[in-house]
C-alpha cells in the first residue's frame, strides 16, 4: 500500500466568495450580531440525525407501532404546528410521543459539528467590539446537551431561546422581546440564520443586515434563491478571518 505524504505547502481549494463587496458588513458600524444555532452555528446533520431517524424510532419502539406508520405520524403533527413555540418544545413532543428525547439527543453528539469558519468567527466576534447572542429556537435542554459536548455557550456572549420569551423566531413578539433584552440600534445588528420565515420576521423587525444560509446540512443539497444574501462559510461576512477553506 502506498502512503502520499501530506504536503502543508499545497495551495487550499479556491474559494469564491458568495457575497457581493457592498454585502459584506462594514463592521465598524455593527454592534451586535445575533446568530441562529442549529443550520448557521451548526451542522443541521445533528439535529436531522435525531428529529428523522433517532425520535422516529423510539416513538415506534414505545407506541408498539410499525417504524412507517410512527414516524408518519410524527412527520404529519410536526407539518401540522411547524413554525409554533410548541414545534420546539421537547415538553410538547414528549408528550406526543413518550420518548425521553434528551437520551435520544445524547446518542447521536458524535455528530455535533461547527459549520464552516463558525468557531473562528465566533473567536473573532469575542474579540471584537461587537456583542454575540445566539437567537435560537432551540429548547435549553438542546442546548444544553451541545454545550455539555462543544461548550457554545461558552463562546458567546448570550444564549436566547424562543422558549424564553414564550413566542417562536418567526413571530414579531420574539424579535420585540429580545430587542428589548438587547437594546441596540436594530439597524447596526446583523442577524444569520438557515430558516427562511425566521429571516423575514428579522427583516421585518428592522434588523440591519440579515443573511441566510446555504447548506445548513453538509449531508443535503444547498439552496438557492432564499430572498437574502446567502453564503456557507462565515469569512464571506468576514474577510478579516483569513481561515483556512477546505470546502
Ligand atoms: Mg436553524
């Protein structure tokens, strides 16, 4: 068998970068940026890991039920109240289903993953002038089982959940309520985030810059045409980071 020696010297895949000059932040005139989690921070092959295949088959091992017929069931009510504060509560789903759903999020942690330059540009925003806040749907016990794995938390400033404030990303309650946790210019904030609905309602909400994702799934195809400024790796918003591409 024949070895080839790694070379540190070769030159990394060219990169072209997914935003226009006049879209990439000025970042003397930003204060805050506030981030989504799963799909922007992270890879959303975690949590589609757990929500398609690991729930799925522990409400079919405990309902008694064909793995088809539950998880027909599951995808069904989870379509039905998609975009509600109940869809992103493991109470609600716990319920539904009688599933522990943190031990079905602690099986698949070996999964957890950044997605590309996230950590870097979480290291630079920490360095920055500008505050980071995770504005996430995300109920805390998911964020606590990655923080237990990855320690995110421990790389922003804050960490919001929508379960905090009683009313989902999408809703111009959340947006109200954390803006006045958070009482910056809205138009000096940034915000990224993988969901399309949740994008409008941080436009609608007057926040300055708002970008989506691409590929908010490594194992998925990505997406075009989302009606924002779109990229995968953070240095397009951030040129300064200088990182590494290899994607
Ligand atoms: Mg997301």
């Amino acid at each position: 068998m024949m070895f080839t020696r790694m070379n540190n010297n070769r030159r990394m895949p060219q990169h072209s970068p997914s935003l226009t000059h006049e879209q990439i932040p000025d970042w003397d005139n930003i204060d805050c940026v506030f981030l989504d989690m799963d799909g922007t921070l992270l890879d959303l092959k975690y949590d589609n890991r757990v929500w398609n295949e690991l729930v799925p088959e522990a409400f079919a091992r405990h309902s008694g039920r064909p793995l088809a017929d539950a998880k027909a069931d599951l995808q069904a009510h989870m379509h039905e109240i998609h975009g509600t504060i109940e869809y992103y509560s493991f109470e609600y789903w716990s319920a539904f289903t009688g599933v522990d759903l943190i031990a079905e999020h602690h099986q698949a942690v070996d999964l957890l993953a950044y997605r590309p330059g996230a950590l870097d540009f979480l290291r630079w925003l920490k360095a920055s002038h500008c505050r980071s806040v995770i504005a996430t749907n995300a109920h805390r016990s998911s964020i606590a089982v990655k923080d237990q794995k990855i320690q995110i938390s421990a790389e922003v400033d804050a960490v919001v959940s929508s379960q905090d404030y009683h009313a989902p990303k999408e809703a111009d309650e959340f947006w109200q309520a954390m803006l006045a946790d958070y009482p910056y210019d809205p138009e000096r904030c940034i915000f990224v985030d993988d969901n399309v609905p949740v994008l409008n309602a941080a436009a609608r909400n007057n926040i300055g810059s708002v970008y989506a994702i691409a590929t908010p799934d490594s194992l998925q195809p990505s997406r075009t045409e989302l009606g924002f400024p779109t990229f995968d790796h953070f240095a397009d918003i951030c040129p300064s980071l200088n990182v590494a591409r290899t994607n």
